[in-house]
C-alpha cells in the first residue's frame, strides 16, 4: 500500500506540474481564440528586445541536436533549450516605483536564472548566478550606437545596468560559454501581479525574516504570500544572517517551486476570467527576444513543457568561492562551475 501511495504522490507531482505548462498554455490561447481586442491587448503587452542581430555571430555555438536540414515532425518543440531569465526593475511607472523599483535610466537586476530545458522537456535545470560574482565583462553593442567598455573584475549585475539585456546576455555567454536560445525578463511589478493574479503562493521559511529595504517582515514558518510580498521574499537580502546574496537565492529557488505548485493548484482552464488575469499579468510584465515576443511563441514554449515533472526540475546556484581580494564579492568556482556549464551545453 505504501508503494502505491508513492507513486500516486509522483503522478501527482508529474500531472501537478504538466497542468501548470498546460494552464499557461491555455491563458496564451485565450487570447488567441478570444475577442480579437484581447488577443492584441495580450499581444501588445509583450516588449522585446532584437538580441540575436545585436550580438550576431560573436557567441557560442547553437548545439547541433539532429541531422542538418532535417525538420521536426513534433507539432510542439522538443529539443534541448537554454533560457536566461532575468528579475529586474528596469519598467518605469508608479507601480514600480512603489513596489522598490526604478525609473529605465540606472535599470537593475538581481535575479539572473539559466534555465536549461532537456531534450524532449521532460527535465530541467535551473542554475542562479549571484548578483556579486564578479566577471569578465565583455564589450557590449548599445541601443544607441557605440558600445560599452569591457571590464576585468566586474560585478556581474552591471552588465544589465549599463547594456541591458543584450549586455546581459552576452556576459552570461561569456561566462558559461553556453548559448542562450531565448530571453526573459520580468519587471517588479509584472511578477507581483502574477502572483496575485494567482491568488498567492504558500511559501516556507526556515529562519526570521525583517528586512525594511525589501518591505517583507515574517517569523519563520508558513505564509500564504500576496504578490507585494512574494516580491519581497524574491528581492530580501538585508534580513538575512550576513546579509547574504546566497541565501536570498535559496530563498528564490523555494519561491520558483511554490509557484509551479500553485499554478499546478489553480485550475485556470475551468475559469475563464482568472485564466485571462493570469494571461494578462504575465505579458504585462514581460520583456523577451524576438523569438518569443508573439502569443503563438509563447503558447508553443508552454505547450512543450506539459510532460515536464516537477521533480525532475533541479534549482541550483553556481559553483563560487569568495573573490581573492575582496571577501563581499564571489567568483566562479573552478573546475566544479566550468563542469556544471559544460554539462548544460
């Protein structure tokens, strides 16, 4: 009965979490097949940005995943898939600035993913890039012309700050050698209305949190979190013992599971006005590449992963040690960090 019971929980989880590629696969199909005012309202949400023309041929490889010229008879996408998805504050308005964000001039970001998505979706790899790692930063192109000065020693968030997206992606690219398919990125408040356009996640917290830069004050335990909140818990830092950007990234990889627990839990495809709020949320607050800047892009990503189980979703950060001359600031630790890249390529 035991053994019953185990796999009942596994097929749980793999059901819990393909309903979640499924529910947001139904909130982009709903603005494909609904009123067309709400297909170009969610169409016309999504920014994005030109990165493969800015960067053109200067960056890795993309891998070569069957034989050339030969074109998939799979109607969704199955092959191997690298995405950097990035937390940032660089949307203007008035929801942001409440929110602890600022204006697009001196824009930041301080949530950097690499998502890494097996061949045939049914496993993923989320690794984290600390904020204070300090990097070779490369020269990067710049919306207006000329470029941006390359840098030894730098921390690896000022690539986003002074280059934005392309800049970020390029750095990462250079750290990791890995080429990213695809960009990501959510603003403060776009990822705050998501979480409330979901009615919260339930999160658990193993120590005392009170930090008044990140507006988020818990004892530890379990809390059902509204987006302010949630937002606060992805963005804390300051109330953590030593004040550390590794412990904030623990911290947001229990977040990342929450919520594909609570879209698992929410059954947006039976209840059409939440399935749009969630829709709405998540192109409101979103920037992509130009691969993904469309409904119909969108919809194929989500409709890819809905085998994929959640315990074959693995969250981790990159290998580091503290940097040399400066014990605030960490760096790639090598071989362990080279070796985790090169298995994701």
């Amino acid at each position: 009965m035991a053994a019953r019971d185990g796999q009942d929980g596994r097929d749980g989880r793999r059901r819990g979490l393909k309903a979640a590629g499924l529910a947001l696969t139904g909130a982009l199909l709903l603005g494909a097949g609904a009123a067309g005012w709400a297909y170009w309202h969610l169409n016309g949400n999504i920014t994005s940005v030109d990165i493969d023309s800015a960067l053109g041929d200067d960056r890795p490889a993309r891998p070569v995943t069957g034989p050339s010229g030969s074109p998939s008879a799979s109607p969704v996408p199955t092959g191997a898939l690298n995405l950097l998805v990035l937390g940032s504050d660089s949307r203007g308005g008035e929801e942001n600035r409440e929110l602890g964000g600022g204006d697009s001039e001196g824009a930041r970001s301080d949530t950097a993913m690499v998502v890494h998505l097996d061949a045939g979706r049914t496993a993923a790899t989320v690794v984290s890039i600390p904020r204070d790692t300090l990097v070779e930063r490369p020269s990067c192109p710049l919306p207006s012309g000329g470029t941006t000065r390359a840098a030894s020693s730098a921390m690896f968030n000022t690539a986003y700050e002074l280059g934005g997206p392309v800049c970020a992606v390029k750095t990462v690219e250079t750290l990791t050698g890995v080429r990213m398919d695809h960009y990501v990125e959510v603003d403060f408040s776009g990822f705050a209305d998501l979480v409330d356009a979901l009615g919260g996640v339930t999160v658990t917290t193993d120590v005392d949190i009170d930090d008044d830069k990140s507006h988020l004050h818990l004892d530890a335990g379990t809390h059902h979190l509204d987006g302010t909140e949630a937002l606060g818990l992805a963005r804390t830092r300051y109330g953590l013992e030593g004040g550390s950007d590794l412990a904030r990234i623990e911290l947001q990889h229990t977040l990342v599971k929450a919520l594909l627990e609570q879209i698992s839990a929410t059954d947006l495809l039976t209840d059409p006005a939440r399935l749009y709020q969630v829709a709405d949320a998540l192109t409101g607050g979103l920037t992509t590449d130009t691969g993904l800047d469309s409904l119909g892009e969108l919809t194929d990503l989500g409709r890819s992963l809905g085998d994929l189980a959640a315990d074959d979703v693995r969250t981790l950060t990159m290998p580091v040690r503290p940097a040399p001359l400066d014990p605030n600031r960490v760096v790639a630790d090598q071989p362990d960090a080279g070796d985790l890249w090169k298995s994701l390529r």
